[in-house]
C-alpha cells in the first residue's frame, strides 16, 4: 500500500520549490523592468541639460 503522507510531501515540496523559481524569475524580470526604466529616466534627464 502506498505511503500517501509521503507522497503528498513530495507533491507539496515540488509545488513549493515550483512557486519560489516562478517568484525569483518574477522579480527578476521586474527589476530588469525597472532599471530600464531608470536608464531611460536618466537619458531624458542628459538630453534635457
């Protein structure tokens, strides 16, 4: 007979390690977003002085 408890930890170590690599890919797009952001911002800045 299957050990159930264990399976299910497996599932939810899976899903949780699954749900930290989406939010770290996340993040890391959103910072990439935001730094180009902040180079655009500083380039209109240069042009204007």
């Amino acid at each position: 007979m299957p050990n159930y408890r264990e399976l299910y930890l497996q599932m939810m170590r899976a899903t949780e390690k699954s749900i930290r690599t989406l939010v770290e890919a996340q993040q890391a797009c959103e910072e990439m977003i935001l730094r180009e952001a902040d180079d655009e911002a500083q380039q209109e800045t240069e042009r204007r002085t």
